[in-house]
C-alpha cells in the first residue's frame, strides 16, 4: 500500500459534472482528488475482501445474539426502535450495501474494523463511478477493486420484480445525499425497476388505505430511504411506520450493526479477533489509549481522543470506548479505508483522506489502483 503523487487532470472538474458527480468540490476546496492515488498489490486487495467478509460474518453473528438475548438497551436503542429491528431481523429482511471503515496500512497487522456504516453509508458514487472514470483514463492498464456498479444493478433485480417500483427519499438539500439516492436510482432503472424521487416531506400517511403514498396518492409499496433510522421515526409520520406494509431499504434491522454501542458487543463476542479492536461501554478497559465515539454520531463529531476534540450534536449521547488505532499517516494524510458491502458480499474500496487521524465532513476521496498483472479474478 503505497500513497503516491500524481498530476490532477487540466479538466477534473468538467469530468466529473459529466458523471453527475456535482459535489466533486465542496465550498470551494477539492473533495474529489486526483493530487494522489493508492496503489495496492491484488495480495493486498485479496487480504481486504477477506477480512471485510469475516467482519460481515461476525455482524450478522453478533445482530442474532442480540437479537436472542434482547440486547436493546446495550446499543443504545429506543424500544420503538427495537420492536421494528427485531421484526426486521427475524423477517430476513435483505440488506442493499453498507460500508465498513478500515485501519490498515498494507503490512503484517490485519485490517481492523473502526465502525460499520450500516444505515446511511455516503461516499458511494464516487468509488462505484467517479474513480473507476479516472482509472480508465489515466491508467487503463491497472485494476481496482470495484464490482460495486454491477452488484447493485444485480442485487435490485434479486429484490425487486422487473417494471416494479421502488421509490426513492433522502434529506431535502444537500448535494452528497441527492448525488447518492440519485446513483443508486440509476442502478434501479438499470435493473429494469421504475425509481421515482419524493422528498422525505412528500410521505404521506393515507389512514383508510392503511399504507404510506406519495404525492401522487400512489402507494408506497418499497422505500430507499437515505435518511437515518431514528430521524425517521421521529417524523410526523414515524409513528405508522410500524404498521405500515412498505418494505424498507436499509431494512430496520440495520439499526443494530450501525450504532457504535455494536463495536462493544462485538469485542465482546469476539474478543481478541485480529480484524476487531477492543471496546468497551466504560472507559479504562482497553489496556491503553481509547477514543471515545457517540452511540450514533456521524462524520467524526463529538468524538474524544488523544490530543483530539471535535465538536457537534451528539455529546449528550452514550459512548463507547474504543481502542485508539491511529489511522496510517502518508504525507501528512490520514487514510481511512471504506470497505463496500452489497448483499452482504464485498464488493469495492473507496478512501478517504483527512489532515487529521479524525475523519471529518471535511475528509478528501482519493482513487486507488493495483497492477493488472497481479489480479486474481478481479474486474
């Protein structure tokens, strides 16, 4: 794994209009960037598929036994909440994508698992679409890890029947959330699904028929929903979710893996795993330096670590300690490693790089490369 400088291209930015990707710049600084690449061998990029799926089968292990032994109130989750997620669970209701971040610097300690985005992941157009655009064109040659495109279009046409609808929804007003609901639309019509957009206002609630509709007073059969869990019961509409037949994606058992109370109960669980970082509900147990992260923050707010204090929302929320990996530092940026999930399978890398060992709203994507000569069945 080596960071390495590279020339921007003259015309990034037209480039990457010409993708739909509108927020390549964010308040005029640079948050796609081609002032660098990551190059990895395919050992490397095999190394990261494996461990991002052992930490899948842990997940999936450690949501069932919180399941079976009512673990509610460890994570951090409002009965409501619950009630929902164990529905959810025991329905085997299907999980589109999530996103796993990483600790890794490429040698001989394993990639560990800094938290599981598993109910709003973002940062996902850019490396299903925007980085293999920049491979193509600047190193045709080379390889990436990132089946993302292809699996999405597959796994809509696993979930839902062909000239189906699934309706789309996010957070009025803010460019990554609309560029992500709008990427993952394309998937849907690609997979041969009708994927009309409706603001999180324009749910409505029809009490005669019993069922969400839209603005149209069609109903709301399937919902992606770009929009966290507990924001959305906390809507006016919220309180019929539970009666609702609308299926939804993220599904509501995504709730459990995407609180970071889960990194407790997984270290629990799974204690000393070489992919796992130890982590606990109280501060101390870790055996040395910790960071200490909200339940449900988001973006890197409110979180307390060596030398380090960011602000937000979240600081009235419960925390969890975790044991303080510091993120690889190349040329004075931190990377952090987002490993893709879709259907629960590995299926892309995207990173993202900070001037701090925090990642932040403010963090950088930078695209990444392994030589063609190495690959072993990868795209």
């Amino acid at each position: 794994m080596q960071r390495l400088d590279v020339t921007p291209r003259p015309d990034r930015l037209e480039r990457t209009r010409s993708l739909g990707f509108a927020y390549a710049d964010i308040a005029g600084e640079p948050y796609w960037d081609e002032s660098a690449c990551y190059r990895f061998s395919a050992a490397q990029v095999d190394l990261l598929e494996a461990a991002t799926a052992e930490l899948e089968r842990l997940s999936r292990e450690a949501v069932e036994h919180a399941v079976r032994w009512n673990r509610r109130a460890q994570l951090g989750l409002t009965e409501a909440e619950w009630t929902l997620a164990v529905r959810s669970w025991e329905a085997r209701e299907p999980s589109l994508y999530g996103r796993m971040d990483l600790v890794w610097d490429g040698g001989a300690t394993p990639p560990r698992l800094l938290e599981y985005n598993a109910d709003t992941p973002t940062a996902l157009f850019e490396a299903a679409v925007v980085q293999w655009e920049w491979l193509q064109c600047e190193n045709p040659a080379a390889d990436q890890f990132n089946m993302l495109h292809e699996a999405l279009i597959d796994t809509w046409r696993a979930y839902a029947t062909p000239g189906g609808t699934v309706h789309f929804t996010c957070v009025p007003d803010h460019a990554e959330d609309r560029g992500t609901v709008d990427y993952l639309r394309d998937t849907a019509l690609q997979a041969g699904l009708n994927a009309p957009f409706l603001h999180v206002g324009g749910i409505g609630w029809n009490a005669a028929a019993g069922e969400f509709r839209n603005l149209e007073e069609q109903p709301i059969h399937t919902l992606f929903k770009l929009y966290p869990w507990d924001w959305l019961l906390a809507e006016p509409f919220g309180r019929h979710v539970a009666a609702a037949p609308t299926r939804w994606i993220e599904p509501a058992w995504r709730l459990i893996p995407a609180g970071k109370g889960f990194l407790a109960l997984l270290w629990q669980l799974f204690p000393d795993h070489p992919n796992l970082l130890p982590a606990f509900l109280e501060p101390g147990r870790t055996g040395g330096r910790e960071v200490a992260k909200p339940f449900h923050g988001r973006e890197g707010a409110n979180i307390s670590a060596p030398g380090i204090e960011t602000d937000g929302p979240y600081g009235r929320q419960p925390r969890v300690y975790q044991a303080w990996a510091e993120l690889p530092c190349f040329a004075g940026r931190y990377p952090v490693l987002g490993s893709w999930l879709v259907a629960g399978r590995p299926a892309g890398l995207g990173i993202r790089e900070d001037a701090t060992p925090i990642t932040r709203d403010t963090s950088r994507f930078v695209p990444h490369f392994f030589p063609a000569e190495e690959a072993k069945g990868q795209p």
